[in-house]
C-alpha cells in the first residue's frame, strides 16, 4: 500500500507523457477558395419565370474546417462556410408581354455551407495526396426577388480532391479543387416537367489545418 501511495504520483506522470507522445486525431483550420458557378444560364422559379443568367462576377468562399482521423489514410470532415454566388440576372417570364424589356440588374445570391465529408490520404509522407467525398448542406441567406420562393436547405453532394504539405508536426497547409453539384430542390416553384435549376460549381482554394 504504502509502495503504490509513494509511486502513484510517477505513474500518473509517466502516464501524461505517454498520452502526450500519441498525436492528437483532430485539426482545426481555415479554408478560402474561389468559386466558378457552372451552373445553367435559364435560373427558372416556376414553370414560366426566372432569370436569364451571366455568372460573370467574383465569387468566393470562407470557413473553419474540422477534421477527424479514424485510421492512418482515412478521416471525417466538416465544415461551416459562408458562400457566395452572385450573378447578373435579366428577369424573364414566358407569358408575360412587357412594354419595356427587363434589364439586367446585379444579384446577391449568398448560402451558408454545411459539408460533411470522407477524406482519403494515399500517401503517408510530408508531401501527400487526397480525394475527397461526401453531402454538401446549403442553408439560403439571400431571397433572389420578384416571385421567387427558396427553400431555405438545399443538399447537393461534393467531390474532389488536392494535395497536402506538412509545414511542421502540427501545421498542414491544402490546395484543393473541388466540384459541387445540388441535388434537392433550390426554388420550392421549379417546374417538375423539366429539369430545376442545380447549383454547380468549382472551387479552387487553400486549407490550413493545426492539429490539436
């Protein structure tokens, strides 16, 4: 008894050291990327109306990253972003006889980004590869106008890939691409009888993560 009260005291250290030798299972980080909306050029809200599109402005998205190891290749991921995907938009509508055309106007089109994903890493060293899978949970900020009436989530899904340098034992820095495409419906009006509107894009950026 008296062995165990004088030694405990080391045991308990030497246990800490041990549990502070083992690396962590989880990073944190920031992500930023720029985004190219490949989306369809006819935005439709309901059978007759919508806008006719030109993705010609900058588009961008920003966010924390959270990442788990579950085996030495094998991780989950999620993140929180916020995602911009402003356009030019001249509205149209099918049954309509307007005395003056419509003119294109600026829209502010911007989602909070909810993925969760499943990262592979296929090689173990400093300098190494991915792929990366998974569902993408977009949750609207902005209400386009005119008639339009969104749902407030929509879920698409989300591959891609990247590659992978470790800058010191604990900081990591991505570059990544990656290609999104939804896959619910974006407007609650979108005409069923042909295919509704999908967002669709790429994205090019960059991860820092820090293991903690």
């Amino acid at each position: 008894m008296r062995f165990l009260i004088t030694f405990s005291p080391f045991l308990f250290c030497i246990s800490v050291l041990q549990a502070q030798e083992v690396p962590s299972r989880f990073r944190l980080g920031l992500s930023a990327s720029l985004e190219e909306n490949v989306s369809s050029k006819r935005m439709a809200f309901s059978e007759y109306t919508g806008f006719s599109v030109n993705y010609d402005r900058t588009n961008y998205r920003l966010g924390a990253i959270g990442e788990y190891k579950l085996k030495s290749h094998l991780s989950i991921n999620v993140a929180i972003q916020y995602s911009n995907k402003d356009f030019t938009g001249t509205y149209f509508c099918d049954v309509c006889d307007f005395a003056v055309p419509p003119s294109p106007e600026d829209v502010d089109f911007a989602f909070i980004e909810v993925p969760l994903t499943v990262k592979y890493y296929f090689l173990p060293n400093t300098v190494r590869l991915f792929g990366e899978a998974g569902i993408n949970n977009l949750f609207a900020l902005d209400d386009v106008g005119y008639e339009a009436r969104m749902n407030p989530l929509t879920i698409g899904f989300k591959i891609g890939g990247g590659i992978e340098l470790g800058l010191n034992e604990k900081i990591a820095l991505q570059l990544l691409f990656d290609y999104n495409n939804s896959l619910t419906k974006l407007f609650k009006d979108s005409y069923f009888e042909d295919p509704y509107f999908m967002l669709r894009s790429f994205n090019f950026g960059i991860v820092l993560l820090k293991r903690i």
